[in-house]
C-alpha cells in the first residue's frame, strides 16, 4: 500500500511560479515512475509530466519549457517546479504513481492562475 500527499498549491497570478510536491510512504521498495496529472474543470485528466527512478523525464507540449519534474529518491518525493504559469493552467494537479501493477493517487492540490 502507498499514501500519496501532496501539498504547495495556490493561488498565483499569471506568470507567477509555484513548486508541488508528493510525498509516498508506505510499504516501498522502489518507484520506478511517479507523475503529475491534473483536471481542469469540464475537462479530463491529463497527464503533465512524469519522472522515473533513473532520472528520465517526459512532458506535456502545453507545459514543456516552463514546467520542470524532479524527484528525491531517499526520500520518495518528487517535485514540479512550475513557472510562467498560465490561466490555462488551472486545475486540480494529482500526483500518481503506479506500484506492483496497482495505480496509486494523491488527494489533488488546487492550482488557480489568475489573470
């Protein structure tokens, strides 16, 4: 079993910058890929940008040049620097990562760009 939390949601006006981040706990021998999706309303779930426990990174084309996923290994967290943000990028951000074939979700941190 793994427990998401996510916290470093907000308000932020456009073109303005805030970092999430997602701790796991639980029962964990390695992640291998942890990610961030979020959901805008009327919207669905889209992924944004997803690490894995090497290091390799991927990325939406919407966020790709202003966004940017980290992790710590140790301390199984992993990090989205967002900046330039945009209106466009409001939505709920979900972390997720998926352990022995099970998906596993954080609770959602609200992220509201203002313009």
């Amino acid at each position: 079993q793994v427990q998401l939390v996510e916290s470093g949601g907000g308000l932020v006006q456009a073109g303005g910058s805030l970092r999430l981040s997602c701790a796991a706990s639980g029962t964990i021998f390695r992640i291998n890929v942890m990610g961030w999706y979020r959901q805008a309303p009327g919207k669905e779930r889209e992924l944004v940008a997803a690490i894995t426990f090497g290091g390799s990174t991927n990325y939406a084309d919407s966020v790709k040049g202003r966004f940017t996923i980290s992790r710590d290994n140790a301390k199984n967290t992993v990090y989205l620097q967002m900046n330039s943000l945009k209106p466009d990028d409001t939505a709920v951000y979900y972390c997720k990562t998926t352990y022995y074939y099970s998906d596993y979700w954080g609770q959602g941190t609200q992220v509201t760009v203002s313009s």
